[in-house]
C-alpha cells in the first residue's frame, strides 16, 4: 500500500498490485503479516490498524514518534494477542553478538562508560520528504535509534538521560544534531553524539559494512570501558588487563577480532580471534 504515484508507476512495471489504501490493502489481501514502513508519525495509526484485523506486523524504528503513542500501540497489541516486533536488526548481526558476548562473559569487566556515536551527512534530496523536516522525522529517530538499541544490547537499559538538540545547519522543525548523557541502570554512564548534517566517518553504516551502499571506513562507533578492558565497536579490537595487572602503569593486552561479512542476511560472519 502506497499512495503516491511513483509507486503506482513502479507496480505497473513489476506486475504487483498496489493500494492507495491501506486499509483497503488489509480488507482486500488478508494478509499474514505485514511490514509498517511508512513515515514515524503514522507508525501507530497504521500498526492499530493491522492489529485491529488481527495481522502480526513488524514495525520499521521507531515504534512510534513519542513514548505515549508506542505504548498504546503496545498495549492494543497485548490486549488483542498479536505478535509485534520493531525493525532493530543490528541485534542479530554477528559483530553486534560477538560484542555482547565478550562484554556478558568478562572480558572488559565491569562497564564502566560507554560511547555510541551516529554521524553522517545526508545526500541533496533526502529531506524533500516533508514528513523528513518535521519532528518525528529528525536523526534522533530514524538513526540513532539502532545506537541507542546497541548500546542497550552491550551496557544495559538506560535509567536516565540528559540531552541537547540542534537545529542550526538547516534550521528545520526537527533536529539535525544532538547530544545525550546516559545514566545505565548497572551505574555505567554513557554519551551519545548524533547529526545527519557532519562530514564525519563515525557511524555504524560505514565503519560495519553491513551495507554495500555505503563507503568504508576502519572506524568505530561504540567504545565501552570496563574495569578489566575495553572494547570498540565494529572492529572488534579487545584490549584488557590481566587479573592483578590493572595499572596505567601496565600495557593493555590486545586482541584483533576478525570478521567477514558474507551476506546481509548471513548470521554466519566467519568471525575469529587473531
């Protein structure tokens, strides 16, 4: 289902049928499940509506565009007993799972502090979406997001957060960079610096290669320390005292994890220890 006429175009080329409705789509189909991509502030309008049918959906992050509206989304969810997921799919990438093991079985200690980073320069064109311009729709939601999520899967839930938004590169409704400090429910603390406006190499698209779309660069976007180690995200690179050896005084030991990403969908990274 997609209104717009570009979509009507691109259907009748592939041969599929499209709706400008989406209810229309949920009355005519009946479908088994269904993916809710549609821009963040009709996330809950859409996911009410499949759950409503009875259709299990997967809802593109964020689940909605306020905290209120994503909890009634996953309250009529519970009540009316339909599976509902949201689109963080970083949890099931390799590196993400070989971080949290390492960080789960001791290898940097206790966390300490941890710090996720998003930055990156949208191309011409990308905010003549309107819905991109008005909050709901700034890099705080549709991106750092996932940064948010992986530094849950690695530090924890996050008790308490101070922040900071700007809008003064494009001066839209929304933000264009914005910074947090986190307080994690272990006692770690955390910063998070994210801008879809920064000519900048530190972020997960390019440092992970998880998506052939984007450049490459060997560069990190997470680094958590711990009272043992330390650990930066993507590479992998593992650095840690032994036990008795915790000094500055001391030189880290140090691990290279590597890695082959081999398909998008691959849970199989061929990801060793060098």
């Amino acid at each position: 289902a997609d209104p717009s006429p570009a979509a009507a175009a691109e259907a009748e080329e592939l041969g599929y049928r499209i709706y400008a409705s989406y209810e229309e789509m949920l009355d005519k189909e009946k479908p088994d499940g269904a993916v809710v991509a549609v821009p963040n502030q009709l996330h809950v309008t859409v996911g009410l509506a499949c759950i409503a049918r009875k259709v299990p959906i997967i809802v593109e992050k964020p689940v909605a565009d306020s905290v209120a509206e994503a909890m009634r989304l996953v309250e009529a969810a519970e009540k009316a007993g339909v599976a509902t997921m949201t689109g963080h799919h970083r949890r099931h990438n390799p590196i993400m799972r070989k971080a949290a093991e390492i960080v789960a079985s001791g290898g940097i200690g206790r966390v300490v502090a941890a710090s996720g980073f998003y930055l990156s320069h949208k191309p011409r064109g990308y905010h003549d979406a309107a819905w991109r311009r008005e909050p709901g729709g700034g890099p705080v939601l549709l991106n750092a997001i996932h940064d948010i999520d992986c530094l849950r899967m690695l530090v924890g839930d996050i008790d308490t957060v101070q922040a900071a938004a700007s809008n003064a590169v494009r001066g839209f409704a929304v933000e264009d960079t914005a910074a947090a400090t986190l307080t994690f429910k272990s006692g770690a603390l955390g910063t998070l610096v994210c801008s879809d406006t920064a000519s900048a190499p530190w972020s997960w698209e390019w440092g992970s290669r998880e998506n052939p779309a984007f450049p490459f660069e060997p560069e990190n976007c997470f680094l958590l320390a711990g009272t043992q180690g330390s650990l930066a995200v993507p590479s992998l690179l593992h650095r840690w005292h032994e036990k008795g050896q915790e000094s500055w005084n001391n030189p880290l030991r140090r691990s290279a994890i590597t890695w082959r990403w081999r398909t998008p969908t691959s849970s199989s990274s061929g990801i060793s220890r060098a």
